[in-house]
C-alpha cells in the first residue's frame, strides 16, 4: 500500500475510534471534542497534501466527508493489492 494511503487509513481508524468513544464522550466532553478536532485536521491536511496523487473515487470519499467509505476503499484497494501479489 502507498505511503500516504497508510497514512490516510490510520487517521480513517483514529477519527472512528474516537467517535465510538463513548465513555470518554461522557466523562469529558471537551478533551473528546479537542481529539475529534485534532485528527479531523490531520485528516484535512493529509488529503491536502497527497489529493493530486490519490485515485479519483477516494478523493470523491474524501471530499464528500464520507469517511468510512473513503476506508472500505482503502482496505478493499489493500485487499487487492495483497491478492494480486499473492498470485
């Protein structure tokens, strides 16, 4: 997988991690709120910086904050890329 795919999968699974946060969510709403900011930014300015080189259809995902199918792609891309070299 890409370099900044990883990247992009990894801020994917964070920001979902921290959404399904419940406990935090309810004992400290601000420190949840401040790390749902923080990797919302980085996810921002990852797909900034690698937009021109990411394939059309995730930089649709991405555009469209559609987050969890912007990380089916890339897992399903993964998926693919592992299947074709174990050919």
């Amino acid at each position: 997988m890409k370099p900044d795919l990883c990247r992009l999968q990894h801020l994917l699974r964070e920001r979902l991690r921290i959404i399904a946060d419940h406990a935090l969510r309810d004992s400290d709403p601000a420190l949840h709120l401040d790390m749902l900011r923080e990797v919302s930014a980085a996810l921002d300015d990852e797909f900034r910086s690698h937009r021109a080189a990411l394939p059309a259809k995730l930089v649709h995902f991405m555009a469209q904050a559609s987050y969890e199918k912007a990380l089916a792609f890339i897992e399903d891309s993964a998926a693919d890329e592992a299947n074709i070299a174990a050919v």
